[in-house]
C-alpha cells in the first residue's frame, strides 16, 4: 500500500502491536493543491511476526493474489526479473527487523 505522510517514515515503525515496514521513498515536492511531504509503500504486520511473514506481507503489497504472484513467475522475462528483485528486497527488509 502506497502512504503519504508530512514526514519521512522510518523505515521500521511500531504502532502499538503493529509493525510497519516502509520503503521506496518519493519525495514529494508541494504544489497548489497539496503540502510538501513523503510518500512510499508501506506493509503492516503484527511486530511478533516471523521473517516469512513479514516477506509475504511486503509481497503482497505488489502481487496481492497468490495467482498475480504465479502469473507473473509464469510470464517470464522482464517481469520475472522484477519479481525476483522485489522478492530479494522484501527478504532484506524482513531481516533488517528480525536481525535488529
């Protein structure tokens, strides 16, 4: 889920039992309409949650069916090769919680 805050978000964020994990920052500049701030993508997971967990949570965020997971696995090519590279960002992210 993308989220825009006045703030830039840590990047590991505890809100009561919930863990928020945040990445892929944008800063965004002000315009007429809308205040200067952050925006980035956010996935939220009870803070006792287990690496996998969180991994699946992060995932989710972009493929958020089992079957867009496997669909874009199946296609191939470029696509594969994005998944591959979220999914080695979403294990990092996991392990800079659970290793913290």
């Amino acid at each position: 889920m993308r989220v825009n805050s006045s703030t830039k978000p840590p990047e590991y964020q505890v809100i009561g039992p919930t863990l928020r994990i945040h990445w892929n920052y944008e800063d965004v500049p002000e315009t007429e309409d809308t205040p200067a701030g952050w925006s980035c993508d956010e996935a939220a997971v009870p803070k006792t949650a287990s690496r996998h967990q969180i991994i699946e949570a992060i995932i989710a965020t972009k493929y958020p069916t089992p079957g867009a997971e496997l669909a874009v696995i199946n296609n191939g090519g470029q696509e594969y090769d994005d998944y591959q590279a979220f999914r080695a960002m979403a294990k990092s992210l996991a392990d800079g919680w659970i290793n913290d």
